[in-house]
C-alpha cells in the first residue's frame, strides 16, 4: 500500500507547552540537530515544497510549529520542534528552546513517538547519542531518521549503518527502530508514513509506549 498525507495544514506555532493544539490526535515530533535536513524531509513526506520553512541559517525552527495532516487512517499532527546543536545563536536562547523542547516531549500527553533526525553524512555524535539517552530514561518511544542519504556515495551508504549501528550497539542492547531517507529522492519516504500510520492504529487518547519495552 502506498501511504501520502492529504491537505497539509499548518496549526499554528507555540512559544510554550500551554499554547500547542488540543491534544486530540496522534502526534509526531520531528527533531535533530540543526542543519539535519528536518524541514525539508517533512516537506518531503506531506509532498509540499513549503509546508515546513527552510533556510539555510541552523536555528531557524524556534518554536513549536504544529501541522494537521491526513492519511488514509486518519487525522493526525506532525510537529517541527527547533534543532539542537551548533545554531548561530546566544547560549540563552539555545538553553530557552533546549527546556521548551523537552517540556514538550515530557508532558504532551498525545505524542505517540519522536522522530530523531540524524545526518547520514557524519559520524555518530555525541549530542545525538546524549539526547536519545536521554529520551530512553524520559520513556519517550523515538525512530531513527537517517537523512541526506544521497549525499553519501554508494560505498559510503553501505558503510554508513552499520558503522552506526556497531556505535549504537556499545549503549544499546538492540538498534532502535530506523529508516533511511532523502528529502531529495524520496528514499525512506513510504517507510516512515507506514510505520506512522500502523502506529496510528494502537492510539487511544493516549501516549503508549510502542516500543514494547
């Protein structure tokens, strides 16, 4: 079956917890360190060019931004949460997004699972491992989301995983779940909206943790 999203709405923005949307759909939440590539893979998956704003300045995600989205399950929220890591900004600013973030991730009682954007290109970094260390101890369920994979030649593609995975394997006891994409081809693309839309299924008005742990 091939999955696309309906009618990309954006919501709104919110500079805080309080001021997101009603918690009334499953919801998903994109984030990464900045420059990962996560607006425009979210374009890429709601099939707009500018659904989701993007620039070439890391950082420029500073807010909350909610978007409605339709696939042929249902309603649902993809979310665009700022990027963490070498942003061109103050440190009082990064630290001011860093709580916004997490105070989110911690207390929307509506997120089924984070989308942890990674670029392919680089190898493992700590900020990435830390932060997905992190969301395992919060018991976030979160996917890995390699991006910018045609960047990357045909050798380096096949060395990419499991360099990663043999990085992953020293912290974890399993790979967490993970996908592979381009914004630019569309690789990955199916795969995430499946795994989306299968998780979609298990939604109760609440969050559930689909990691089975």
């Amino acid at each position: 079956m091939e999955y696309s999203i309906d009618h990309p709405e954006f919501v709104k923005s919110s500079a805080k917890l309080d001021e997101c949307p009603p918690p009334d759909r499953p919801e998903y939440a994109f984030i990464g360190r900045s420059n990962v590539g996560k607006s425009s893979l979210i374009n890429k998956l709601a099939g707009r060019k500018a659904l989701a704003k993007i620039s070439s300045t890391p950082g420029k995600t500073q807010l909350i931004n909610h978007f409605a989205v339709k696939t042929a399950d249902r309603d649902w929220y993809l979310v665009d949460l700022p990027g963490f890591g070498y942003a061109k900004v103050s440190k009082k600013d990064r630290g001011k997004w860093d709580r916004t973030s997490r105070e989110y991730l911690t207390k929307r009682e509506n997120l089924m699972c984070v989308m942890m954007l990674i670029d392919a290109r680089i190898p493992p970094q700590k900020k990435d491992l830390d932060f997905m260390a992190w969301m395992a101890e919060a018991g976030l369920s979160f996917a890995m989301i390699f991006t910018k994979i045609d960047k990357l030649t045909l050798d380096e593609r096949e060395q990419m995983l499991p360099r990663y995975t043999k990085k992953m394997l020293t912290l974890w006891s399993a790979m967490p779940t993970h996908f592979i994409t381009s914004a630019v081809k569309g690789d990955g693309k199916q795969e995430v909206l499946s795994f989306i839309a299968q998780t979609n299924q298990i939604y109760r008005g609440d969050r559930l943790n689909i990691t089975g742990e």
